[in-house]
C-alpha cells in the first residue's frame, strides 16, 4: 500500500500517480524515512536546581519552633527569609516556607477571631447572670 506525500491518501501498489491530487507516489523504497517516534527532553521532570535537602536538616527546620520563648519568632522570620530571600535552596523548599507562612497567618487571624468570641461570649454572659462589675 502506497500513501500519497502530497495529501496522504492511500492507493495500492500499481498506482504510480495519486488520483486526488496528481503529485507522482514513489515506492516503498524510494518513500521518506519514517520519523523517529517524539522523545522528551532529557530535563523533562524538571528536577529543582541546588542542592537537595536531607531528612536531619527537614526535622531541624520542624523543630526550631519548639525553642522555649524564640523558637516561634526565630522560625517565622526564617520563613520569611527562606521564602522571599535570594538564598533560598530550591524552587520546592521555597514553596515549602511560604506555605508555612500562609498557615501561620491563617492559624494568627483564627486565633484573633476565637478570642474576641470568647470574650463577646463572656460578657454577654455576665450580663445575663446580673453582673455588673466584670472585673
């Protein structure tokens, strides 16, 4: 079976001119090679550029935030430097820390809206028990 070069149509293997558009049909050992078949790049996962970050360092960064009394403001501001710094060791641990810094404010503006409710709670309590004098 012949396939036209010009419109691929396809034609047995007696016919020396395509039918459809004219174009002469040359024979099997005369065709154009076949393509090779696509292959990707040799980066194709994209692996992150620097080095990579071992298990140790991973559980250090975990635990700096249990420090007595700096730990959890030692940690915010390494999150701050390790997600917009120019140090920062690869596109993943980047997006590790600014992730980490998303949960904290969203843990922040949770905590914030928990303790105006308990203290709304509290003195509409009070009030409804007759006292007059919280404090």
């Amino acid at each position: 079976m012949k396939i036209c070069p010009k419109c691929n149509a396809t034609f047995d293997d007696e016919v020396q001119f395509c039918t459809v558009c004219g174009q002469a049909i040359p024979d099997a050992a005369e065709a154009a090679p076949i393509p090779p078949t696509y292959q990707p790049p040799q980066d194709y996962c994209g692996k992150n550029e620097g080095e990579d970050i071992s298990t140790g360092k991973w559980l250090l960064y975990q635990l700096i935030p249990l420090i007595p009394v700096v730990g959890g403001i030692i940690y915010i501001v390494m999150l701050f430097v390790w997600g917009f710094g120019d140090s920062a060791k690869n596109e993943t641990f980047r997006n590790w820390a600014r992730s980490n810094l998303i949960l904290a404010g969203i843990s922040l503006v949770l905590g914030i809206l928990m303790i105006v409710l308990v203290v709304i709670f509290s003195v509409g309590m009070f009030g409804a028990l007759g006292v007059s004098e919280v404090w």
